[in-house]
C-alpha cells in the first residue's frame, strides 16, 4: 500500500507478524549524497491506527559482519513496542511473534535494512526482534516505548531450529554469552516465559 505524504510517496504494508509493518520512504539522491525520512506520522498512523508510541528512549548499536542479536522481546504487561531502522551498512532483520494467543504464533518474517533505503519495521510489545549483520558497522537505531528494564527483557534462540529464521550462511553467527544460551521457542513456553498477545495492540483494535 502506498500513502502521500506531502511531496514523498511511502510504501507501507503490514508483515506475517500480526500488528508488525515496514514501511519504505521515498529515497532523495543527489550529489551529495541522499535524504529519507524512515518515520512519518502521519503514514504510521494511517497504516497502524493510531500515532506512534510516546517516545521513552532511543538507542543504537554498531555491530561487525555476521555479528546476530536477538530474538529479543519483553513479556506483555509491560512490553515494549519498537520502531527500528538502520543508519549504516546491511541488516537482515526479522521480526518473530512470540505471543501466545495471537493469531500469527510462531510466523516470523525478514526484511532487509539498510542505509540506502531508509526502511523501518514497527513492532508491537511482546514480538521478538533480531537482526543479522550483513557488512562490518552496521548501525541498527532504535525508538522505543519503554526505558531498558533488565528484568524485561528476555531473549530466545536465534537457532531455534522450529523457528527456522533465515540466518546468512557461510559463517556461525556471532552471539553474545546471553543469546547463545537462550531457551527455544517450546522451552520458553514450557517455563511461562513468553509475553501474551494483547488486542489492543493490533491495527484493527487500535482503530
């Protein structure tokens, strides 16, 4: 789906992931180089229901070729809603529904991020985010509904092999201690460690 907004013209559409989208702005070349706005309120409202999030941090990292971070979530309540965009080099990233209840349980879906094309991907609290490097200083930026909370977030395994997520092939990804250690899919579930899905929000709740 395409929406106006102003002179720029941004593809929007909704991912395998219920309440998820990515939303692709119109990219400006010239000679010095480009401009794109990766967030656009009134492009993100028509597309989810309602305005984004109330921004309570945000956050970059800068991460090496075959550098994998993820699947991170926050259990719901509280949960934490993400709009996510890359500023430097190429990112696969993925969002996965880990809520139990909701419609999509267990669909992931990837898209690819970079600095070039000025695509971002909203995710509502409770769905698993993680991304894989695809260049050295991949800058990955971060809008977040929620300030960091330790004791909120929680990790799944990226190699969840029931996941199935499309990591890049060639190499091990690179994983923290943390991310390397983490639960499946049906562990996290078996301890009660997977957010619930809430309907409000989803696009269609929202509106």
């Amino acid at each position: 789906m395409s929406t106006w907004c102003g002179a720029e013209q941004v593809e929007h559409r909704e991912l395998a992931v219920a309440g998820a989208f990515v939303f692709d702005p119109e990219v400006h070349p010239d000679r010095r180089g480009s401009f794109a706005s990766p967030y656009q309120e009134s492009v993100f409202a028509a597309a989810v229901g309602r305005p984004l999030f109330p921004v309570a941090q945000a956050s970059r990292n800068i991460s090496r070729r075959g550098v994998v971070r993820g699947v991170h979530y926050t259990l719901v309540p509280p949960g934490t809603a993400k709009y996510v965009f890359c500023t430097g080099g190429r990112a696969l990233d993925m969002v996965v529904d880990l809520r139990v209840g909701s419609p999509t349980f267990g669909r992931w879906e990837a898209v690819e991020l970079t600095a070039g094309n000025g695509r971002a991907v909203y995710l509502p609290p409770g769905a698993g985010h993680a991304f894989a490097a695809l260049e050295d200083d991949t800058v990955m930026c971060y809008l977040l509904s929620a300030e960091y909370r330790k004791e909120d977030d929680l990790t799944l395994s990226v190699l969840d092999e029931d996941l199935g997520l499309p990591l890049p092939g060639g190499t091990s990804p690179a994983l923290s201690e943390r991310d390397a250690a983490a639960p499946t899919l049906a562990e996290a579930a078996a301890r009660g460690l997977l957010p619930s899905y809430a309907p409000a929000t989803a696009p269609s709740a929202a509106r």
